[in-house]
C-alpha cells in the first residue's frame, strides 16, 4: 500500500488560488483513476478535477467554500502497489465557463481572501442540504401514485450517471427539475448549482408555502456579490434617466423582421447598441476604464460591450467585441450565440472579460426607471426599460396639436463621478434619443 498526494496544479496563467464549489468524493470513498474529485472555480472558470490515480480517499482540502491556493494538497489517495508519494499533477479540464460575473468585473476586484494553509487533518464535509416537505393539499392515495408514477417516468428520462443519480436520491432531489448546463446530461456540478440556486430561489407552487433554509454563498453568487459591493463601496455613482418615444423605431423594427428573409429576428437590443455606438464618439469618456489605484482612465476606440445576462447560476456579462463595426443582424447573432453560451456554461474566458462598457436590460420587466450598478472598472452602463404606452401631444401637421398613442421607454445610465460629469451623461443619454427618435439615421453612414 502507499499514498498519493494530489496537488493543485496550474490551472491558468496569474490563478494563484481557486475555490472548491463541489466534492464528488469524501473521505472513505473508493475511486477510479480519472474519476470525478471536485470542481474548483477561478476567476475565469470552473475546472473539474480529475484522480491521476485509483485508491481510497483518506484526506480531502477542505470544504465547499474553502480557497486553497496552487500546490497546495486537494486530495490523498491510497493505493495499491506503492504508488509514488507525489507525481506530476494532470492538467485541469475547463468544463463550464461561468466567470466573470462582470457586475463588476470579476478579475479586477481585489481580492480580500487569505490564503489558504497546508494540508492538515481533513475538514469534515458540510452536510447536504436536504429538501423539507411542504405543506399542501392532501392527495387522495390514487392520486399520489399517478403522482409518483409520473415523476418516476420524467426521471427515468433525464439523463444522467447512476452516480448522479443516486446522489440526487440521497439528496432527496427530483432529476427531472434539474437543468442540466450542457450536453443535456445531468452532472454533480448541476445538483449542487440546483441546491445552492434553483432550489434556494423560494418558488413554491401556488398554495404553498416557501421553506426555511441557509444557503452558503459559494461560486458565483460569492464573486457577484463580492464584485457588487465592490463597485458601490469604490465608485461614487450617479444615475440619469430621460424619456424616450421608440414608436418609429418598433415600426422600423417590425419592417426589418418582415422582409429579413434568413437572417435572425430583431429584438429591440441591437437598434439600442447601434445607437449607442454612434453615440459614443462624441463622449468618448463612457467607453472607458478606470484604474483608481494607478490613477489612470483608459479611453477606447472600439466598443466591446458588456452584455449582462441571466443565468441559472447567477448573473454573467458576455463581451460583443467591436460592436461598432457590427450590422444589425451581426448584432443580433452575436446576442443570441452569447446569451446562449452563457447559459449553458459554454462561454469562453475571452468571452467574459475586456466589456469597455456595459448594457443591462430585464426586457418586459424592466420597470418605469432602474439605477444600474457599473461594471467595475468599466465607468458607465445603460438600462434600457419597459416599452408602455400611453397618450402623448403630437404635431398635427398644421401648428396645432393632437392626441396619439405613442410607445414610450426609459433610458438610465449610471456614470462614476469620478470620470464623467452630469452634463456629459446626459448629452450622451440625448444623443442617443435623437437617433431612436429618428429610426433612419441608425442606418445612415
């Protein structure tokens, strides 16, 4: 018999630590050569790592939450057959990119975590959180079992390893609520994103009632809320809001859609970023960065715009690099295949870092108005609002004035005050007005 102590090897260039968001194996487990240990987050992403040896799991780092820095211990093996003490560490497999946050930017947030210590006695591993039962309406016994039956039926159909699946019996977790990042097969990273999010968001059918729970902050809700109070802590935000009448820009919208032939359909988010985009030359101190430590603020020609989205996970910002040199329908492309890596855990590092500047919309709930936190270093972000619509004075024509049904929509920016000036935010937030007001000029050179 003899040991393996299998280090934290180098899992991306300037990553000095990483947090464990997951074990699959605890002490006393047996496990396979390239099976499942855990998965680690970085700022960029979150790596599964895999055994480089078979044995018995004697010492684990730590718990889910802990950050141990690289070439510290994460795990000791015993084998069989003497194995080597230590061996070369295999490289890390980047199986989901759910970082950076980017509200605010997750790789330029200091990181206040201390670093952790050698590999002592194993911590003990926190227990699973299991679903209590909520209270409802009793059931006749004919109908749990066609209850029971159909649930049965659904799980049956998810895909997933019988280890998963024995986990979520363990856990008292249905697999057929579980949505899987990618693949459509159902992983342990998927169980513990359903019992740290989707299972913590308190929605409970009608007629029930929500459950008690804790729920400890790890992953990316741990960096989003980490960079969030970073931003408001560091930067001194003020928010500008103006009225905008977006009727002629939904009936140009509603042109293009009929007569785009193969190309994909317009939403109102790429008209926004071409106005923006030609706005922004004129006001060149929104596209910027500031470092507050050097005292630099950054200027940018090229717009890579920060896309916030919403995950089941937490919310991410894919980057539409060179948004200024994109069509409309390049832009509308570019958002579907983003939002789509995002949300399935496919998006590169690349992908999710570098915005110049940030647009954050909730589409239909949006609200009247929203303040919008900045995209830390970034110096300004935009919220467009819910469309309404309501009664307006119009030119009639002949110098007078009639009563129409117009479409109507907030804009917000949030600026640091550091960098720019009321005045400018709200000549930018007018410039772009001007050119949603006057749909035709978006597709003017």
């Amino acid at each position: 018999m003899g040991t393996y102590t299998f280090r934290l090897p180098d899992i991306g260039e300037g990553i000095a630590e990483a947090e464990i968001v997951a074990w699959h194996v605890k002490i006393g487990d047996m496990v396979e050569e390239d099976g499942k240990l855990t998965d680690l987050m970085t700022d960029k992403a979150t790596v599964e790592m895999e055994s480089p040896v078979a044995g018995k799991v004697v010492q684990v780092a730590g718990e889910v939450g802990d950050v141990i820095a690289i070439g510290s211990p994460l795990v000791v093996i015993e084998t069989e057959g003497g194995a080597a003490e230590e061996a070369p560490a295999p490289k890390a497999e980047v199986v989901e990119e759910r970082i950076e946050a980017e509200t605010p930017e997750a790789q330029d947030v200091e990181e206040v975590i201390e670093e952790a210590g050698q590999l002592e006695e194993p911590a003990p591993l926190p227990e699973p959180v299991r679903p209590e039962p909520v209270e409802g309406p009793s059931l006749s016994s004919e109908e749990k079992s066609r209850a029971s039956t159909s649930s049965a039926r659904a799980a049956a159909k998810v895909l997933a390893s019988p280890a998963v699946r024995q986990r979520a019996k363990e856990l008292g977790i249905d697999l057929a609520e579980v949505r899987p990042a990618e693949g459509g097969r159902i992983r342990h990273s998927d169980l513990d994103a359903f019992l740290s999010y989707g299972a913590s968001r308190g929605y409970a059918p009608a007629g029930q009632r929500m459950r008690d729970e804790t729920i400890r902050v790890i992953g990316l809700r741990k960096r989003i809320a980490e960079n969030m109070a970073a931003s408001k802590r560091a930067i001194p935000h003020f928010t500008y809001v103006e009225e905008v009448d977006v009727t002629e820009l939904e009936k140009l919208r509603a042109n293009l859609n009929d007569n785009r032939g193969s190309k994909p359909k317009l939403a109102l988010l790429p008209l926004l970023i071409t106005a923006l985009c030609k706005a922004l030359p004129q006001y060149p101190m929104l596209n910027a960065r500031y470092d507050d430590e050097k005292g630099v603020v950054s200027r940018f020609g090229s717009v890579h715009l920060g896309m916030a989205t919403q995950t089941d996970a937490g919310l991410m910002v894919p980057v539409i690099r060179d948004a200024q040199a994109k069509n409309l329908w390049q832009l509308a492309s570019e958002i579907v295949r983003l939002a789509e890596a995002a949300r399935g855990g496919k998006a590169k590092s690349e992908e999710l870092s570098g915005s110049t500047i940030t647009v954050t919309s909730l589409g239909p709930l949006g609200g009247v108005a929203s303040t919008p936190v900045i995209n830390r270093p970034e110096v300004a972000i935009i919220g467009p609002n819910r469309i309404v619509e309501r009664p307006m004075f119009v030119p009639d024509g002949m110098g007078g004035e009639r009563v129409e049904k117009r479409k109507l929509m907030n804009i917000s920016i949030s600026c640091d005050h550091r960098v720019v000036d009321g005045h400018d935010a709200a000549s930018f937030v007018q410039a772009m007005k001007k050119l949603l007001e006057t749909p035709v000029l978006l597709l003017a050179d």
